[in-house]
C-alpha cells in the first residue's frame, strides 16, 4: 500500500533527494555552493551563497564564451564547468561545494563537476 504522502512523479522525488542534499550542503562567502540544472536539452549551473541567499553567477550551455570541445550533451556540460570555473576563479573564488540536486552523479552532471576541476575550483 502506498503512504499518502509519497512523492508522485519524477519532478517531486528529484526535488526531495535535493532536499536531502541540501541538509548537509550549505554555501557560504569563502566557499559557494555549485548548484547543477539538468534540463532535457540544456544544462546550467549557479554558484550560490546561502548566507546571503543570492546567486554570485550563473554560466548554461547557451552562454557567450563557452567553448565546446566534441559533439553530444556531455561536451556541452563540461565545457560549462570550464566556463563557471572561469568565471569564478576571476571573480577570486578558488573553492566550491558541490551540489548536484538530486541528481545521480553520473554523465552530465559529472562532466560539470569534471569540467569544472579542470578549470581549477576545488571541491
């Protein structure tokens, strides 16, 4: 039998893993919260400062500067790691907290975190 208070669709259970997520990830000044968005066809990420409760800056796939090395959905999220990475290291943020927002840490998400060392953050 199911609880009544189960999550429905898929849109629901991702956002209760994020909720999970979210318990022990918190951004702070000196070290932000790198927050992943996976759509269907695009994908962003944010650095977010949860003191304060804003967004320091934002980089998607459509971006001017991004630089796509290969073809395919996963070469578009690493070269948008890359591009968060610098962004953030000239705005002089050096270390970052990973939050990948109920998502499996798996293909695209991945290849932000990924994109995103190669660039030169610490996590």
């Amino acid at each position: 039998m199911r609880a009544i208070h189960a999550p429905k669709t898929r849109r629901e259970q991702r956002y209760r893993r994020h909720l999970r997520v979210r318990q022990k990830v918190a951004g702070t000044q000196e070290r932000p919260r790198l927050v992943v968005f996976r759509s269907l066809k695009h994908i962003s990420a944010q650095l977010v400062n949860d003191d304060l409760g804003v967004t320091l800056l934002g980089v998607t796939d459509t971006s001017e500067g991004i630089a796509i090395e290969g073809t395919g959905k996963v070469a578009r999220a690493k070269a948008v790691g890359q591009l968060i990475a610098a962004k953030a290291k000239a705005a002089g943020i050096t270390t970052v907290v990973f939050d990948r927002a109920g998502y499996r840490y798996h293909g695209r998400v991945q290849a932000v975190a990924d994109g995103a060392r190669a660039g030169g953050l610490e996590f």
